[in-house]
C-alpha cells in the first residue's frame, strides 16, 4: 500500500483490520483512476484497490478529442489526427479531429499521490464494503466497482486483432497525422457468406501504426486467427510486407454491459461496467473521463451517482445504441458498407449523438432513422431492423487456424 498522508490508514493494513473513507473504488483502469483522482482533487477521502495499480494499461485508447474533459492536460494526447478518414463506397474525411490516448501520459495526469492505494485483489465488493483476498476488509461511505467486463460468452462482442507496423512500412496505407477509423474496402479476403469486419489503423505517436481488423456485434464474437487472416491480406494488398517480429494486440468483450438500475443497494459500477461501454463502437474511456465529476459531485452532495449518471435521456440513448447494436451483428458487408455510407452523410449533430453523445436523445432517434431510410437496395433495411435474418451469423463456424502460421502470408 502506499498514500500521500494516509499513515493512520496504513498501521495494520494487513491484519485484517476495517478502515473507513470516502470513497473506495477497486479497479484501477482508466475509468476507476481517474474517478479516484477527481474525488482524491474534490478533497475525499479515497482508498483505490487493485491487484497490479502501477500497471500502464495494455490496450490502445483513442477517442474523439472534443470528447475529453477540460481537466485532462495535453500530455495525456499521443497523436493528433485532425479529419481521420472512413471508407465505404467511396472516401470520407471526418473534420473532427481525433486522438491516440499516450497510456504513460494519461497514468501520469491520473495520479493518486494523495488517495490510499492498496495493492490487493477483491473477493468482495459490497455497496460498502471490500475485502480482499488477504481478509482486509474496508469500507467506504460508497464503493465503485470498475473493475472492467464479466466474461463474453455468446454475448455480443467487440473482436479486434491489431499489429504494430513502424511508420515507415505503413506509409503506403497510413501516412504521418492520418488515420483510418473504418476502412470497408473489400481487402480483407472475406466472402460474402462470411460475417463482416473493417480495418481501424491510426498512428500511435512513437513511431509505429496499429493495424487492427474489428468485428463488432457478432454474438461471441470473432476469432483471433480469422482476423489476424484478415489483416494480413489488407496490408499485403497494398504492397505491405511484415517480419513476423511485430507486436500485437487482442481485444475480445462485450458491448451489451447495461447500465445498473436506480434503488440497488449494491457497488455501484462504472465506466465499461457500469454501462458506459459504447454499444455500437466498443469505446468506454473518454465517456468514462468525461463523467467521473458528475459521480463526484454527486457523492459530495449526497445525491444517488446513479440517478445522475444516468437520467432517463441517457438510458433512451443507450436503449437506442442497443437497437443499433443489434442491426451491426446481422448483416453482411455489403449491407454493412450501404448502412455506414448513409451514417457518415448524415448532419455532424446526428453522427455526433450516435458516436458520442451521452444524453442527444432527439438526434440520436432521428439520425436512426434516417440511416435506416436511406440504405439501399430497400430491401436491406429489413435486415437492418430485424424483420429478416435476425441471427444470421448465430454460431457461424469460421475456418480453423492455418498450419503454418498465417504470419507467412505476409512475411519475407
């Protein structure tokens, strides 16, 4: 354990003893560090609980930068992409500009140099209790539980596989500031009887680009070696060769995490937990930042978190990104390509509500529909709202892992 002044916390942390703050959140991922870091700055008493808290994240964070609360210094910016693209049928460029997360900046600006700091698993988190795996028990006028996903199951996913390429052999695809958010160029050796993905590819401000082919909806998601198949074949198509020496990265969970229920005398969970999860894109952390104050303020006012979090217009919000959800985990890519080239030439309000908004209910609703009305063929929107093939790709049997290693198709 360790803490700014927190000596009286300290004596007999690990005899099993009960300590009281504030606040105890157990989970140190973005969400829960920066929630302990705004509470510890509003000047509660904060305890934070996790196995590993000094620990640099290993997944990419990006986000939309007008997405970030102004708290949040510069430092916590990798890479600045200012109108990153997205193909479809054709080319599109978002003015909006868009940011790689520096994992050791955004640590840093998320210090805990003042809060109570346990280095602990939980094996218990009550509404307002803790205890560890040790037999310390602590508790807290309020417990956060962001502890991040239960497991996926045949719950509807996130899949993504990405490769880190240097700057300089990704030129071809991805040059310096640029940045690829959905590429649905038919690149990635899939048929059409087979579920859809796109490549996400952005610079990630220390000399090397991430490739990451990403399936987003099928229920269980897709495996790792079919899209690590399929990222392979998108850079061999545009004349990339790799060593077989690059690092890579997994990601596998689920987008349905709803979020808690009012009057529950429980933890209360937040960030991807807690529904912050974002149904239709697999982004939690900049929704996550941007509400920590409305849950320290709450707790400083003695009003229930969750009531604030989450007003009736954002859960309508959710309850329609739900409705979106399901319509990305059933259609094909052609379909796919037709929904998103009608989303990304609808009003930058509308995209907006849909991507990021957390409470744009009005737009949310009308950008829906419209996304719906104008894909075509006709015929597709039946699809997309769930008249036909709702479980298209329910248990769908993707080819086995190749022998040798797929990394020999791209590789010499």
């Amino acid at each position: 354990m360790r803490g700014g002044d927190a000596s009286g916390l300290n004596a007999g942390m690990g005899d099993g003893a009960v300590r009281e703050v504030d606040l105890c959140v157990v989970g140190l991922g973005p969400a829960g560090r920066a929630l302990a870091h705004r509470a510890m700055r509003a000047g509660l008493r904060v305890t934070a609980v996790d196995p590993r808290p000094d620990r640099l994240w290993p997944p990419t964070f990006s986000c939309w930068v007008d997405e970030l609360p102004d708290w949040l210094p510069a430092s916590a910016i990798a890479q600045r992409i200012e109108a990153p693209t997205v193909w479809t049928k054709v080319e599109h460029r978002i003015e909006r500009p868009y940011c790689v997360l520096s994992k050791a900046g955004l640590h840093e600006a998320l210090s805990l140099d003042d809060a109570t700091v346990v280095a602990g698993r939980a094996t218990r988190v009550d509404a307002h209790e803790v205890e560890l795996a040790d037999g310390t028990v602590l508790t807290a006028a309020a417990v956060f539980d962001t502890r991040g996903l239960p497991t996926l199951g045949k719950r509807r996913a996130a899949s993504a596989h990405g490769i880190f390429v240097d700057a300089e052999t990704a030129a071809p695809m991805v040059a310096d500031g640029e940045g690829l958010l959905l590429d649905w160029r038919p690149e990635n050796g899939a048929g059409p009887d087979e579920p859809p993905s796109f490549l996400y590819a952005v610079p990630l401000g220390d000399g090397t680009v991430i490739f990451e082919e990403t399936s987003l909806g099928l229920r269980g998601g897709m495996p790792q070696h079919e899209l690590r198949r399929r990222t392979l074949n998108r850079l061999a198509a545009h004349g990339i060769r790799l060593t077989g020496d690059e690092p890579s990265e997994a990601a596998h969970y689920p987008l349905d995490q709803p979020p808690p229920k009012k009057g529950t005398a429980r933890a209360i969970p937040f960030g991807s937990r807690g529904g912050m999860m974002h149904p239709c894109t697999g982004y939690s952390v900049a929704d996550s930042l941007a509400l920590v104050d409305t849950a320290v303020d709450a707790l400083r006012t003695g009003r229930d978190p969750v009531a604030a979090l989450w007003p009736w217009r954002a859960r309508l919000v959710y309850w329609m990104r739900m409705r979106g959800l399901f319509g990305l985990g059933r259609l094909t890519t052609d379909q796919s390509i037709a929904m998103f080239e009608a989303f990304f030439t609808e009003s930058e309000r509308g995209q907006r509500a849909l991507l990021s908004r957390h409470d744009d209910y009005a737009a949310l609703g009308a950008v829906l529909f419209n996304t719906v009305a104008h894909t075509w063929p006709f015929r597709w929107r039946y699809d997309l709202v769930g008249w036909t093939n709702r479980d298209r790709w329910l248990d769908h049997e993707f080819a086995p892992a190749r022998t040798p290693s797929d990394v020999d198709q791209a590789t010499g």
